[in-house]
DNA sequence: GCAATCTGGTTTCATTTAGAAACCTTAGTC
DNA sequence: GACTAAGGTTTCTAAATGAAACCAGATTGC
C-alpha cells in the first residue's frame, strides 16, 4: 500500500511504438522458430492446416470441423494465405465456391505436424483412444517415430548439439 | 443447439458454459494435436521451451531474453509445470533461487521445434542469416533433415498416408 | 542495524484479441 | 420471387495480453 513518495505519475508515458500483436513482432525476429509462429503459432492455425491435410478444403467444412467463430475464421484463412501456407482457389460453377488448398509449403508441415501429434500420443495419451492412427498406404503400417538425426545417421536429443549462436 | 428462428433477443442467452480459453477446450480434443496444443499451442510457450533448450533457467533470464511481459511470462511458467513441460527446482542458497528446468516430456519437445525451425529455414528464411546453426556435438556437422518415415525407413509425404478415423 | 539491491513475483489498468450471434451479399433453385 | 446456400462482415461482450507499478523475502554494503 505504500505509494513511492516521487512518482506522481501513474504510469504508461509511451503508449504507442507497441506495433500490433507478437505476430508483428516475431516475424522479423532473428530465430527461424519465432517466424515460424509467426506464421502458424496461434491456436487454431495449426488445427486448420491439420484440418487441410485431412482433405478439408471448404469455408464451411473448416467452421463446422473445429467448431471455430466465423470471423476468426476467416481471419486465419486470409493470414494463412497471405504466409502462402494456404491458397484460395475459386472452383465457382454454381454457386459462390473457394477452397483453400495447402501450397507447398503448408504441405511442409506435414513433419511439424506428424512430430507433433507424436509427442501427444507419448505424453498426452487418453486411455480411451488408440495410440496412432496414421498408417502409411503403401504398407498399411504404422509410421516410424520421427527423430533428430546426425550427419551419420544417428539418433541426437537435446544434449547432443550445440547450438552455435550467430 | 440451433437457436430456434422465433427468439428476438439480441444474443447470448447462456452466456456461461464456455469454460475459460480453447485451452480448456482442446484439452479434452480426441485428437492428440489438439491437446499437445493446450499444452504449448500458444505464442510463447513454444519460445520458453526453445529458451530453455538453450540453457536458460532463471525468471530473469527468460524475461530479459524473451521480452515478455513478466505476468504472462508468471503465467506461462505455472502452466508448463502444471503441463510437466517444465519443473520447478529451488536453488535457493542466498536469497531466492529457483530454476525451471525441461522435464523429460519437455525435452521431448526437441523433435518438434527442429521441425519447425527447419521448416523456418527452409521457407522463412532471411538472406541476412546462416540457413543453420544446430550441429552435433559429436562431428561438429549440421544434423539432418527431419522426415516423416515408413515402417521400412522410405519417407512418406502427406499424400503417402492415410489417416485411419476412429 | 538499516538502507539499497536482487530475485521472483503480483496487482492494476489500458489495449487487443477471441468469440457468439446477427446481418449482409451474390448466386443459383423451385 | 421466395428460399436456400456459400462465404463472408459487423457488432458487441468477454477474455487475454502487455506495460508499468508495486510488493516481499533474503543479502550485501556500510
């Protein structure tokens, strides 16, 4: 409860230079891993790209799928095809129809993706659910689990790196 | 579900039983992306967890590195312990010491974010910047690409699989 | 012993963002 | 010509974020 007897002032002298979001932000942020947010780190990005590799490509199907508002809806979709992570594509005949389909470089994050979901399964697993579920067509089996590799092939963890700082 | 077309109330009648954030909600998603989301889906838990691998340990040391804001980065803090991403040590020997250190599911992360820092470097990348920086520590050598395998170490892209429903 | 300092926060408040529902627009369909 | 569907935008409220101020326990410095 004390107030500091000097500052009379209550605070926020600067109110602007804050940019926007941390979008703004990390996009020129020095780290590879930062502008990677940047492009698909927030809640629902990477829940429409999966989405996308399930096959969804339509507005509706995205909204009903992930239960997501509209407007952030659409939010997501314009800023993911803006990363170029998405395309919107007009397939009009009849009807107004787009469909938004992963450019290469959506269909990149496959791996992000595939580590992702695999680091769920080891530490997030529901009793109720069956461990994996991707199988690749050729096969018919199970992916192998995606690891770090070195030069020579073998398997590096976090202690086995170094980090060179720029 | 659906609002009958009669009501002229303006909206929200139940206002309540949205729980809290998507955290809550992806949670308990059947899909293991979803709740590896809850766990760091956000824009800064992802960066802790980097910062961490880096070395960093100390609340100071994050908050000056990152640029956080210190009551997001309190925040931030408490739900990856809550998650056991990271772990809580006291240190304490002159005054107060704590440590935040990657548990083993933590550490598990490592996966994940060469992932996405390659994807990063492969599609983000900045002329102004050394396209990598992580080498092995045991032949000094950039590690390699990480890929999605088969059962019989062919890799698969995304059109190669199929994702069984439950 | 007492002020200054360091660490690790919490509180307060203004600004941004997310989310839900209503509304709008273009184009078929019946 | 009314109705429906796709694909949004607008409006409004609730929640999260962020900056700075404040606080508390222990330690050093004197």
């Amino acid at each position: 409860m004390k107030n500091s007897p000097d500052s009379p002032t209550k605070h926020a002298e600067t109110p602007s230079t804050s940019k926007q979001a941390s979008r703004q932000r990390l996009q020129d942020d020095p780290c590879s891993v930062a502008r990677a947010l940047s492009d698909v780190g927030d809640w629902w990005s990477l829940l429409i790209v999966r989405q996308a590799m399930y096959g969804t490509r339509r507005y509706v199907d995205f909204q009903q799928q992930l239960g997501i508002a509209k407007n952030i809806l659409g939010d997501r979709l314009s800023r993911l095809v803006e990363n170029e992570v998405l395309k919107k594509v007009d397939v009009g005949e009849h009807g107004q129809r787009f469909e938004y389909r992963l450019t290469p470089k959506g269909k990149d994050l496959f791996t992000v993706l595939v580590a992702l979901r695999q680091w769920g399964d080891r530490w997030n697993r529901r009793d109720d659910e069956a461990p994996l579920r991707m199988v690749d067509r050729r096969l018919g089996q199970p992916l192998q689990n995606i690891q770090v590799l070195d030069a020579e092939g073998q398997p590096v963890g976090i202690n086995d790196v170094l980090s060179l700082p720029r």
